[in-house]
C-alpha cells in the first residue's frame, strides 16, 4: 500500500522518501555549499611515501607565498599544546600513547598528513603547499598481509602483529575424525567506501565555542571527540550536520584532519572549510575488508557439515582502529545460518603501510558471510553433491530458534529453509542448471553459473541508547526530534510514518530536525543497521507518551473517564468509546487549552505546547537474514563475467516502508556486486597506490547491474517494540557470496574450485587458461 504526504500513514506503506524534494532542486546543505562567511581553505600535505621517517620539514617558501594565512606541522600542533592522541586509535607507541593529528617524525601509509596549510584560497593553498620541502628517509614498506608480521616493524618495539584472538578459548578442532575435510585460504579484497561526497568540514570559534559543520555519522560522538582533544567540555564544542553525501560507514569517527580545524581556525581567527580532493580521499578515507581467510571444513560424505574452523588475519593498515572490529564481526557470526556443532576461529590483527581500515557497509558480516557460503561450496564440490542439497541438509530449522550460535551469537526469530526454498523457486532453479548442461554439451563459449547464498546478520549491536522526541506545536503539528544522523537511508520519511501512525496526524504535519547537538540533546553513531530499531522506537515510545497524556486532557475536555475515551486514528480526534459521532477533540483544541491554561496560570508560555522524549535500548541485537541467487554468464575466451541475474529474499523483522526497505536491499545489492566483480585497492610493493582515483579504482554503474528481482518477508523480533531488523547492510552479506559462488559454478566443470576476489575477466581468463593447461 501506497500513501502521500497528505495522509496519514502507518507501518507497510510505501511511503515516497520526503527528503528527496530539497535535494532534487538542489536546496542542500552539504558543507561544501554551506561554508561560513568569510571562510579560509585548508589543505594538506600528505605522505606520498608508504613509509619512512622524517628527517626535515622546511615551510620557509609556502610561509610566503601569496595570500598563505599559516603553515602548520605537526611539531607547531604539539608546541601549542594539542599532544593528545586522535580518538579511536589504539594505542602503538612504546609509551603508550596513540596516532598524532599530524606525522612527526615518520610516515606509515601514503595519504598521511604532515603540514596544514591555510590561505584564503584553495588555489592559494594547493599552491603553497607544493612549496613545502620535506626531507624523507625511506624505510622498508610492509604490504603483503602474508608476510606482515615477520617484516620490520612500523612501530619501533612493537610488533606488526598486534593483537591474537581465540574463540573459544581451547585447542582447535580434531578433524582426524571426519570422513571429508576441505581447507582453502580466500582472500577478502581491500575496497575504498568512496560515498559520493569525501570528507569535508568546516570550523570557526565563536563567543568562544569551538562550532563545527561536519559530513559524519552522528553529531554528538563527534562532538566528544572534539571536546576529548581540545581538553574542552562538551558543552563549549558545537557540531552541525545536514545533508550527508553518503558515508557507507567511513565517516563514523573522526579523522586527524577533522580535528586540526579548530586549531587552525583559532590561529587566524577566521573560520575555516576544507574540502578533501578524491585523490587525497582514496588513501586518506579509510578502507575496508582486506582479510586473508584460512578455513577447514569437515562433515560426512552423506552432505552433514560436522566442523568449521577459521583463521582471520585482518589488515589493520597503518594505524589500529575500527579494523579490529571487522575481523570480531567476521569470526563472531560463524558458522551463519548453518547447524554446524563444532566451530573454532583465530583472529589476527596486523599492521601493514597501507591506508587503515574502517567500518564500511557491514562491517566485518559481509566478510563472514563469504567465508561461510565459500566453504559450503567447496565442501559440496569436495564430496561431489549438488549445494543446494548440502544446504538444504545443514540449515538451521525454525523450531531451533531461538539459538545460540558457537561464538556466542543470539540468533532470534526467522525460517531460513524457508527463505532458502522461495529464491530457488523464484530462480527456477532446475531451469537454469538444464540451461546450463545444454549449453556445456553443445560447446558454447558462453558458460551458464548459479551461485547461491544463505545468510545472517547481527544488528543493532552497537551499544548505547538512542534519543527521540515528540514535540506538540500550537498549531497542532509535531515537531520530531532525533538523535540518529541520516546519510541516504530515509529516516525523515520512516519517523514521519511512526508518528503518524500513532497520533492520527498526517505526514505533512509532521516535522524532522536532527543533527544540531545543542538542537538535539544526545544522540549516537548513525550505523550497524540499528536506525529503525533504537531511533524508530524510541520515537515510537515518545508518540504512545504523547498520546496518552493527550488523552488525559480530551477526557477532562470531554468530561469523561480517561479510559472511556480513545483515539481515532483515521480522524486524528480523541472521543468517548462507543461515540465517534458525538463530541470530539483533536490535536489543535487540545494544543489550545493548554496554552489557554498555562496563559492563566502565568506560565512561560511558547510554540512547544508538550515534549516527550525517550532514550531507548534493545534488550539484545537482532538477526536479519536473506537467501540470495546469482546467474552469471561467463566468455570462455575472454573470461569476462555478465550478470544475468539477482534474485533475493530478505527477512527483517517488521517493514515500516517497504519501498525504503527495498532501496537499502538494492544499494547493498550494488556495492556487493561492486566488491565482487570490480572493485580492488591494489599497492605495488613498495606502498604506492595503483588504483588512487576512479579511472583505475573500477566500480559498476547501472549498465553493469541486472534488474533486481527482490522478496521481503517479515519474521518479527521480540527485542523491540517495533519488531524491526535491521535491512541497511544485508545486500553487501548475501550478494558477495551468491555471486562469486555463480562464477566458480560456470567454471567448475574445468576443474576450478576457487578464483580469488575481484572476479575480474582477467583473474577470470588467467584461471580457465591455468585450468586448460593442466589438462
């Protein structure tokens, strides 16, 4: 069901986005069109060695070069007291402490910044800065994620390999007493987010508050790491968000060069912007994936998968951060959604001279749910069974949820045989494989795969609450207040509906502010698919509080019983039970009243007639889950991969809109192909970056991509008021997987178990012709 702005609109309606309009006329409010009055340009010398110490830094010629505000480096950062460590970097340093804002004394990736450079314009800027002479001293690069740990290393006294996790905490699996055992070692490629906008800020102080206007996930974490490094409280830092050009996860934590704004602002007392160029952001924002993946798999002959065990060594980059949570999510959501008794994982983190790793779409279960989907695929190849059946055997059932995976997942409500069993009718399954066979026996060069994927997520697992408020206006409108930061996902158009839906007011009616801390109280990082779950909600529980306290006040208008009257939805009017076509009140004589009433008790008195908030917190995290299918056609000749088709089925928990449900499907879907079939950040072995802009770094357009043929179903949660999953991230889980096992499918009859990620048509050709020669 479909409904406008005008109505009133509740949980299942496809509801078109509202936010679209002002982007598509092009009233925004990105940063980079929103730059305060007067602003300079900030621009940044970085590192174009992957690493090596620094010997000298000379700015004499940029100092006084036309139209050069100040030249900053990281010992003048230091010298005006800013030592602090930049959040969310774990500590390397012998001494304890952590990442500087700029490069001292030595270099770990290309894309590092060591000098500031302000001007009044970005030509002015971007000149000066190639004014600036630095002196390097090269040091051996380390960039293979193999050999990482035994190179030299990037920190003096500490080791390459920083950190060693088991789970569970015993010696690994006995496979001696399996009948088939299979081991593979998969690599994740490494994949640059590049959201359409790059990392942009601007600052300024003003009546002596550090303000900032930032491109990020959530205001109020970055507000406190401003705070945190500047040594200010809270309160003294201001941080604005608007319109986000798309984040992916990259922009959930603050990077060094957001931090120096403020400083650099107060060095010339003029506010300053900076705009990062695509060639800095495709080694300054941060990277993701890039895991080596050791895995044995082990069961019967008969298709039983008995054990799993996984060796993840995560590629942190230069610095530790948010790279460690990847290779966590990875290891924790094994084995998936399959029944497998004994599983076993080890996880290493490394440092290498590469750009550090983020969070991006997903977060470490894309990964996890590739190494799961490619083992099942090996092991059914290994025994020669067809594995759809081998999937069909190993399936989690529904009677057996809820459980609790090996590694201590909570998996809550779902059916995955179910889902499993809709995509190969949807795919016709059986059609494709005869497809397939005809194709082989009359020597087609065009090959035919299938390739499927089962998968589960785990979301809403970032901890914390999330803030939302209703507000009731004079005019009898609601004002929404919400912690969450949107960047694309909709939520303006989602929190609309929940209200409406609850108080009987159209859409129109209702109003969206976020991302302003001293608007918004409190709030968290926008990301781990978690939006609906704990902002949703926590609005939701606001408009029941609004609700209820708007009934008190129609039964007292109405003298009546407070539990005599209700309120109908379809007319937004309180009345008596039993009596909708008597007396009745609604949102604006109530919002009436009680001004009238504060105005006779003297009361300050203003547009906000109520508010009521809530700070919401599941009682656990969910566990969406999807079945994907993948037909891909592959040149024999060539090795050039088409994808035919994607057919999903995706399971999370209550839809609120299904049309913004299937757009996130969709996005994900994309970005997985992307990852997939195109997508590699490659280094030479000296560190430098061969794919640092988007004519090398390949991505699919629209002409890449099939038609999707999508399903939703809807399992509920008991974890929310809402039975709400998370959907953001699952097309980046299911579509890696579906696709990659559809390309090895097309080749198998070769003899080819395994191609490593990007399936490109020369990785693709490479191994045909590799397989050609060993016949």
């Amino acid at each position: 069901m479909t409904s406008t702005a005008s109505e009133i609109s509740r949980t299942g309606d496809s509801l078109l986005r509202v936010e679209d309009v002002h982007l598509l006329i092009g009233d925004t409010t990105f940063v980079a069109n929103s730059v305060p009055r007067g602003a300079a340009v900030a621009h940044y010398v970085t590192s174009p060695i992957a690493h090596a110490r620094i010997v000298s830094i000379d700015v004499t010629e940029a100092l006084a070069a036309p139209g050069v505000l100040a030249v900053v480096t990281g010992h003048d950062v230091a010298a005006a007291g800013l030592t602090a460590p930049v959040p969310g970097q774990m500590p390397v340093y012998p001494d304890g402490t952590g990442r500087t804002v700029l490069a001292r004394d030595r270099v770990r990736f290309v894309g590092e910044a060591i000098v500031a450079v302000v001007a009044d314009t970005e030509t002015a800027a971007v000149d000066a800065a190639e004014l600036v002479v630095i002196d390097f001293e090269p040091l051996e690069a380390v960039i293979d994620l193999k050999t990482a740990p035994d190179m030299s290393p990037l920190f003096d006294n500490a080791p390459n390999l920083i950190i060693t996790e088991e789970l569970p905490e015993s010696n690994a699996i006995d496979f001696s007493q399996f009948e088939v055992v299979v081991e593979a070692t998969i690599t994740n490629n490494r994949v640059a987010p590049a959201p359409l906008e790059g990392r942009v800020a601007s600052a300024q102080w003003i009546d002596g508050r550090l303000v900032q206007h930032a491109a990020c996930q959530g205001v109020h974490p970055f507000r406190n790491s401003l705070a945190q490094w500047y040594g200010l409280e809270a309160d003294q830092v201001r941080v604005t968000t608007s319109d986000v050009g798309g984040s992916f996860g990259a922009k959930a934590r603050v990077y060094p060069e957001d931090l120096l704004l403020g400083h650099l602002s107060r060095l010339i007392d003029r506010p300053v912007v900076w705009v990062a160029p695509r060639s800095a952001d495709m080694v300054g924002l941060g990277h993701s994936r890039a895991q080596l993946q050791t895995f044995t798999i082990a069961g019967d002959r008969s298709g039983r998968i008995r054990a799993l065990q996984a060796h993840v060594r995560q590629d942190l980059g230069g610095f530790p951060g948010a790279g460690l949570a990847l290779g966590r999510n990875a290891c924790r959501m094994l084995p998936g959604p399959y029944d497998i008794e004994h599983v076993h994982w080890t996880l290493e983190g490394v440092l290498t001279n590469t750009t550090p790793t983020v969070a991006y779409r997903g977060a470490g279960r894309p990964e996890g749910g590739s190494l799961a989907n490619r083992a099942v695929d090996l092991f059914a190849a290994e025994i020669a069974m067809d594995p759809v059946e081998v999937r069909r055997m190993n399936l989690l059932r529904p009677e057996q949820l809820p459980w609790m995976n090996p590694t201590g997942v909570h998996y809550d409500t779902g059916d995955y045989p179910d889902a499993f069993e809709q995509v190969l009718a949807a795919v016709d399954y059986e059609a494709v494989r005869s497809e397939q066979r005809a194709r082989l026996d009359a020597g087609d060069p065009r090959l035919l795969g299938v390739g499927l994927a089962v998968f589960v997520d785990r979301t809403a697992g970032v901890p914390g609450t999330e803030y939302g408020s209703l507000h009731l206006n004079a005019d009898g409108t609601f004002l929404v207040l919400t912690g969450s930061s949107p960047y694309g996902q909709g939520h303006y158009t989602t929190w609309m509906q929940l209200v409406s839906e609850r108080t009987g007011v159209p859409v129109d009616q209702i109003t969206v502010k976020h991302g302003d801390t001293d608007l918004v109280p409190r709030g968290g990082i926008t990301g781990g698919s978690k939006s609906v779950q704990k902002a949703g909600s926590a609005l939701a529980l606001a408009a029941n509080d609004m609700v209820e306290r708007a009934r008190a006040k129609a039964a007292d208008m109405l003298e009546a019983a407070e539990s005599d009257v209700v309120l109908d939805l379809e007319a937004g009017r309180f009345h008596v039970t039993g009596a909708p076509g008597a007396s009745s009140v609604g949102w604006v004589e109530i919002a009436a009243t009680v001004l009238a009433e504060q105005a006779e008790q003297d009361a300050d008195t203003s547009e906000i007639v109520w508010a009521c908030e809530s700070d919401y917190e599941p009682d656990g995290h969910t566990v969406p889950y999807g079945a994907y299918a993948a037909v891909v056609e592959v040149d024999r000749e060539t090795g050039g991969v088409t994808l035919q088709r994607m057919v999903t089925l995706d399971d999370a928990g209550t839809i609120i809109n299904p049309m913004l449900a299937l757009g996130q499907v969709h996005g994900g879907v994309g970005q997985g192909i992307g990852q997939i079939l195109f997508e590699e950040f490659i280094y030479d072995d000296d560190g430098t970056p061969m794919t640092g802009d988007l004519l090398e770094y390949g991505f699919p357009s629209a002409a890449e991509m099939p038609s999707f043929e999508t399903i939703l179903t809807e399992h509920p949660t008991p974890h929310n008021p809402l039975g709400a999953k998370g959907i953001g991230e699952s097309g980046t889980i299911g579509a890696v997987p579906a696709v990659h096992n559809a390309v090895i499918d097309a080749v198998a009859h070769l003899g080819i178990r395994h191609i490593d990620m990007p399936l490109t048509a020369q990785r693709v050709w490479r191994a045909i012709n590799a397989a050609r020669s060993s016949e």
